[in-house]
C-alpha cells in the first residue's frame, strides 16, 4: 500500500470512528462499534473497513444492519470528518474477529494457572 493510500485509510479509520460512535446508539442499541482497520484500493474509490463489536453475541446480524445503512454512514461522513476529501470512497464492511480471537486466548491462559 503506498504512502497515499495509509494516510487515506488512516484518516477514514479516524472520522468513520467518530460517526460511528453517533450512529451505532440509534442503529445498533447499546453494541459498540469499534473500526479496527480499514485498506484503501489504489484508486481510493473502495475502502474495506474491518469492524468489531462488542456486547452482542449476533455480529453478523450487526454488520448487516450496517450494511443495510451503508448509505447512510457514508454520507454523514462526507458531510462530517470526510470534507476535506475530494471523493469519499464507497465503504464496505467486513467482520474483524481480532477481539475473539484474544478473548478465546485469554481463556485458554486463564485455564492454564
């Protein structure tokens, strides 16, 4: 990935957080969203944003209802922290299991004691 699109992912990462931190309340009751990375495509129109969730145990059902207000989502951004973009790219949502994955081996090592 080169310099450009780092800051580019960098900077979505940053403001997609602040809109989600408003909009997930209403969207996804008391389920926060945390934007754990996000990889810009080289032309900067498709950004791939990976999210975690927690209190819930239905993720997907989450990130389908943010699929279902991706609309939505992007243009807050744009009308919020994604100004100073000339473009905002189209925002596709994947499931990130990183925070299962070290709950699962916090576990494991809390068993081995």
């Amino acid at each position: 990935m080169s310099i450009r699109q780092e800051r580019v992912a960098r900077e979505i990462q940053r403001g997609l957080a602040r809109v989600m931190d408003q909009m997930a309340p209403r969207l996804l009751d008391d389920v926060m969203v945390t934007v754990i990375d996000v990889d810009v495509t080289a032309d900067l129109g498709v950004a791939k944003v990976y999210l975690g969730f927690l209190n819930t145990s239905d993720k997907q059902k989450c990130l389908e209802i943010l699929d279902f207000h991706n609309k939505e989502i992007r243009k807050n951004f744009a009308s919020g922290p994604g100004k100073s973009m000339k473009k905002v790219p189209e925002f596709r949502f994947f499931l990130d299991d990183t925070i299962d994955n070290i709950e699962r081996i916090d576990k494991l090592l809390r068993n081995l004691k």
